[in-house]
C-alpha cells in the first residue's frame, strides 16, 4: 500500500511569491491535516480537511490556505510569502479520524 | 494555551540498554497522546499510542505509561538498538479525532554501539 505522498519535495521561492503544495493520502483516507516543522518553533499544527471541508484549523495568518478534492488529495497554498516561511512541510492522513495519523516526507521550502 | 513538552533535547544511550523518553502536558483534559519517531529527511512516523482511559500501552519493544494526575508521558524502548537513532515527539490530540496535534520540541534519541 502506497503511503502518502507530497510533492514537490524541494521548492525555492522569493519574498512575495505564492506557492501551492501538494498531498496525496493514502488510499481510502479522508482525513488530510498539515503541519509546519521549523528548528524554532517545531512542529506546528496548520489545517485539517476531511471530505473537502476544513474540520479543524491551527493559528497560522490567512496567508496559509488549504483545500481537498473529491479524491481526498489536498493542496495547501502560501501567499506573499516570508522570509519566515521557510520549513518542512508536512502533510498527514488517516481514515476517518480515531486512528493513527500518517505522515509523508514533507516538502522543504526555501524562501530567500 | 495547552503545551506538549520534552524533559531532555537530548539522550544517549548504548546498544542494549533501555531508554526512557519523558513528555509533560499541560491541558488535563486532553484525551489522546502519540508519540512518533522522525529519522532525517523523513517525515514522523507512528510509535505508539495512549488514550487517557489506559495508563499503559505495550508495542514490539516499546511501552508508554500515561500518569494522568501529573501529567506526564513516556516512552521506553527496551533494548535498544542503533536503528532507533532519531528525534522522538511526543503528541496531544487537539480534537477527538486526533487528526490535529500539538507536538513536543523532541528528544534526540543516539544510540552507539
């Protein structure tokens, strides 16, 4: 069974660019949830989605955005980004909730 | 707000021993603790888990002891081994679904054999 996946791995971008992230979860999950994974802060809870709405939502600035599809894949999306920004980006699924959250391998962003 | 901490950044051990991780929380009425393992350049992966109806929880080599009245979370890894070199987090669950966390900073796991 395929485990989840995020692409692009590597992305770097500059100050005021927008960037969308991808995740695919592991078949037959609906939950996909994202998180920001920096050395100061660790790892920080963004957004959850399940069945295309967002169920649950950490304190991040409107900047940070997020959707899913009907086939559960999510995007997550930065606007004007900061210097800031720059993390690992995780994303990570589970079937309905109740259950073990798994991760991917997360994207690394660069913002320079 | 509510905090998930570590004890130590850092802990090593030898090959074979047994290793302790500790986590503090500080929301009593969480429900639902995880901890996870994440090896370099890779994303965390599930350990093991612990609902607040249970005080033990035992896995393939690993055990975590939830003590709800001082709130306080570990890990134990009996003889452990250099494979299981990594950063440990523990989790609390935001939500009962447990599909939003709030980690702990991580305790560097090196193990030397």
């Amino acid at each position: 069974k395929a485990g989840v996946t995020q692409t692009p791995r590597y992305l770097i971008k500059t100050r005021g660019q927008q960037v969308t992230l991808s995740c695919s979860p592991i078949s037959g999950h609906r939950s996909v949830s994202w998180y920001q994974q920096t050395p100061g802060q660790g790892l920080q809870f963004l957004f959850e989605y399940f069945s295309e709405t967002q169920r649950n939502k950490g304190n991040f600035p409107g900047r940070f955005s997020g959707r899913q599809f009907s086939n559960s894949r999510s995007e997550m999306n930065v606007s004007t980004l900061e210097l800031g920004d720059s993390a690992l980006y995780l994303c990570a699924s589970s079937r309905e909730g109740l259950e073990t959250q798994y991760f991917g391998p997360g994207t690394r962003l660069l913002v320079l | 707000g509510e905090s998930v901490g570590l004890h130590l950044p850092t802990l090593s051990v030898q090959e074979g021993d047994n290793s302790i991780i500790n986590c503090a929380y500080s929301n009593s009425a969480s429900d639902y603790f995880i901890w996870y393992k994440q090896e370099s350049g890779k994303g965390p992966q599930f350990i093991i888990d612990i609902r607040s109806n249970m005080d033990k929880r035992q896995g393939q080599r690993v055990t975590v002891l939830l003590n709800k009245t001082v709130k306080h979370l570990s890990l134990q890894i009996a003889a452990t081994q250099p494979g299981d070199s990594a950063v440990y987090f523990c989790a609390e669950a935001l939500n009962q679904a447990g599909t939003a966390l709030i980690f702990g900073k991580g305790t560097t796991l090196s193990v030397s054999s």
